[in-house]
C-alpha cells in the first residue's frame, strides 16, 4: 500500500487563552515525584490523541465549518482554561528553583492550528482498516521546546470538508497523565455543547507526598540530567515510517469468554486466588499474542509495564479530579516457556493480577520502589511491553455537541512501541485496542488474536 501524498492545507495558527484571565487556578505549581518520574522516560514525553467526529451535511462545508463550528470550539477552549489555566502554561526549570514548575502568566496561551485535509475522512476513521502511520501526524501539533520552556499542551483543529473533522492534542507527559487530559478534554466539550456547564473542576493541591521523597526523585533526576541538568527539552522524537494502526474490538461476550476460559485454567492450577478483572484478562491475552508475534523463544523472561492509578490508593487519598501525574509503574514477568504453554494466557493473568494486588498491602508514602519503578531492567528493550490509556478514560464521551467520535487514536504508540486500551465507541463492543505494528506484522497478529478468541469459545 503506497503512503498517500500529503494534503494538509494550514487555514490559521492562533493562541486561545483564558478569557477572561482566571481566577482560581495558581499561576504555578510545582511537580511531584509522580511528574518527575516521567523524565525518565523520553519516549514517552508526549502524549498525542485524534478524535475524529463526523458533521451533517449543511456544517460539513469549510464556509459552515469556519463561521459555526470553529467559532465554538475556540470560544469554549477559552471558557475551559480559565479552569484548566495551567494548561495554557509552560513547564519550566527555573535557575533558582530547585524544582520543575508549571507557569502560568498572563497572555499564556494555547497554540491551535487549524487545518484542511483532502483525504478521505471515512478511511482514516475506520476501525476494520488497515492506516499508515505516517497519515496521522499532520493533524498533530507541534510541541515546540527549548531547554528553559515547553508548552503544557498544543491542540490542531482539521476540518475534511463535507466530511467531519478531527481535533489533535500533543500534552507533555510530566506534566498530565491520561486521566487528567480525560478530565480536561470531557470538560472542554461539555461547555461547547451546552455553554453553561463544567464537566469536572481540576483539583490542584500538592500537599500529600513528603519532602524526602521529592528530594530523593529530584536528586535521581539531576544525576541522569549531564551538564544542562535543568533542562526540560523535549527530545526529537522520530516516529518509525513502517508502521501501521489497527484497532480490535472485544464485546462484553467476548471478555466473559476469556474471563471464564482464564477461570477454569487457574481453577485447574488451584491458583484461586488471582486478581481477575477484565483489564487483567485482556491484557494477558494481548501480551501473549505480542510475545508470539515477537517470535521470542524460551529461556527469555519478558515484561509487561502499564501504570496503576494511585488517586484513590493514596492515605488519605486525594479528589478523583486530581491534576496532574498520579500513576506508578506495575511491572509483571514470567518466563516465555509459561506464557506460550497452552495456559499462557492464565499464566500470564496470575502475574498481572499480582502486580496489580502489590498496589493494595502497598504504603505509598514509603515504597519508593513504586515511585522509582519497579522490577529490573531487561537487558533487551524487545522484550518490554507497555500499556498505554485506560477504557476508564471514557474519551469516547467527549461529545463537543455533534456528536461522539467515531474514531479515538492514540498517536503517539507508534513511537513508543506501546498498545492501547480504551473504551468503544461502538455499540457491541466495550474495549478497543490499538496496536501500531510494522505493517507486514498486521495479518499474522489479526490471525493470532481470532484464533485465540476461537480457542477460548471451544468448550
């Protein structure tokens, strides 16, 4: 399949800001070690989603688009980050701070770019359809950087004229984790819908992590930082140019299915004591599917990496609305050998289960081992997997007022090698994941995920 040339016409760049300026957000704040951990991970420093939404006919027109739909679009923005006004902000390192801040001054603001597309609309918004990777990333904005700022977030509005439209967001991880941008995006088009409402009021209180453990991160960071160790610049991130996006569904039926099949297995083991939860047993299944796909071989142990929130883990716990990082790494490891047995995927549902039990006996505020990382490092980054999103994120609710997407696309996986997991905007399904494999990786992994949906439905 040839890429398609690329026809992205750049109608306006503008800064929407908090108008008026805000008065209840803090002008600054500083990070906490859930942030700052996430220095650690330069592949992962931008976070980037499409959602694409379809348009009646009589919006669906770059006349109609430019004089009614862009129109409230920017004026909620502006509505939303009097809010949100940390988002219009930078993060920063000041010399004479001795730790990252988010600023926020007047005349902040958040870059919007405002685009045309001519390619179809309803290909690269089609969940059976196999899309080049390449053909996302100019409805993405630039996250420009230097070594004392970076912005917080960057949004690009593009219009498919007679189509629908797509709105992108490039948000720098150390700064908001995936519930936050839930959060901030469900508000944003809750007052553009209805013009009167706030979906969800950030909560911005730092005030519940101790001052060794700040010290400690902060200190692992300057170590890792080399000469310029107060510099916030983002890394230039080069997306592989051979990659493709492909979404599987799982309905409820389907999930039930590998839930009972997984049961019975452990039930067999008499191991009945697993954390069994529909993220568990999804994610045990992907992961065994990678691993196949990956050709690994036994006497290799391999690793699947994905974040716990700890909003209401902490002691006390802090507001669900909590802005900001608030996530730890879980790591679970097994040996090849198990995970390609016939009960890999149980096998591989008991160690997920236990890195997710490890949460509950956990006290927070003195296992750094959760905020630091947990596990050894494998030697060959081919054998970590991660998990990116969450189906709790429920971005397929984020209705601007024309209605739900009918498409939501995690970028940002086919630079970071990492598999999604969100919520479906489909009414038979419940679960949707995102993969963004070379492209001559596609077939064999569709055929390694319906045989094994058909071996978990065998009696």
């Amino acid at each position: 399949m040839e890429a398609l040339p690329n026809p992205v016409k750049i109608v306006e760049e503008c800064r929407v800001g908090p108008m008026p300026p805000a008065l209840s957000a803090p002008g600054s704040l500083p990070l906490t070690i859930f942030d700052l951990l996430w220095l650690r991970f330069p592949s992962s420093l931008v976070i980037q989603r499409l959602f694409f939404y379809e348009l009646p006919p009589h919006l669906g027109t770059a006349a109609a688009f430019s004089e009614t739909v862009l129109p409230k679009l920017k004026q909620s923005l502006s509505l939303t980050l009097q809010t949100w006004t940390l988002l219009a902000g930078n993060l920063a390192w000041p010399q004479s701070s001795d730790k990252p801040l988010i600023q926020y001054s007047d005349g902040d603001a958040v870059s919007l770019t405002v685009a045309e597309y001519g390619a179809d609309f309803h290909r690269l918004s089609d969940k059976s359809s196999f899309r080049e990777a390449t053909e996302y990333h100019s409805h993405l904005p630039d996250l420009p950087s230097s070594h004392a700022r970076v912005p917080v977030l960057a949004l690009q509005v593009t219009l498919f004229p007679n189509s629908g439209f797509s709105v992108g967001y490039s948000a720098h991880h150390v700064v908001v984790d995936g519930k936050t941008l839930s959060m901030f995006m469900n508000s944003w088009a809750s007052i553009c819908s209805s013009s009167n409402s706030m979906a969800d009021q950030p909560f911005y209180g730092r005030a519940f992590l101790s001052e060794d453990q700040e010290r400690a991160m902060l200190n692992r960071v300057l170590d890792q930082g080399g000469p310029n160790n107060k510099s916030v610049m983002l890394m230039d991130l080069k997306s592989p140019g051979d990659a493709a996006f492909v979404t599987f569904q799982l309905t409820r039926a389907n999930i039930e299915t590998l839930k009972n099949w997984v049961r019975a297995r452990l039930d067999r083991n008499q191991q009945t004591d697993v954390h069994l939860s529909n993220f568990t047993a999804i994610s045990a299944f992907v992961w065994v599917c990678l691993i196949k796909l990956h050709g690994m071989r036994g006497g290799e142990k391999a690793q699947l990496m994905f974040a716990a929130d700890c909003r209401g883990r902490l002691d006390p716990p802090v507001p669900s609305t909590y802005f900001g990082n608030c996530v730890v790494g879980c790591c679970a490891t097994a040996d090849v050998d198990g995970l390609l047995g016939e009960d890999g995927v149980a096998m591989a549902a008991k160690v997920i289960g236990e890195a997710i039990d490890d949460l509950k006996h956990a006290d927070l505020k003195a296992a750094q081992d959760l905020i630091f990382g947990r596990a050894s490092t494998p030697t060959s980054l081919d054998k970590v997997f991660t998990i990116a999103g969450s189906p709790r994120f429920e971005f397929y609710k984020v209705d601007f007022g024309w209605g739900r997407p009918r498409k939501v696309e995690v970028i940002s996986i086919d630079r970071t090698g990492a598999l999604s997991l969100s919520d479906s905007g489909d009414g038979t399904a419940i679960v949707e994941i995102g993969l963004a494999p070379k492209k001559d990786k596609v077939a064999d992994f569709a055929s390694l995920f319906a045989s094994g949906l058909e071996a978990f439905a065998r009696p």
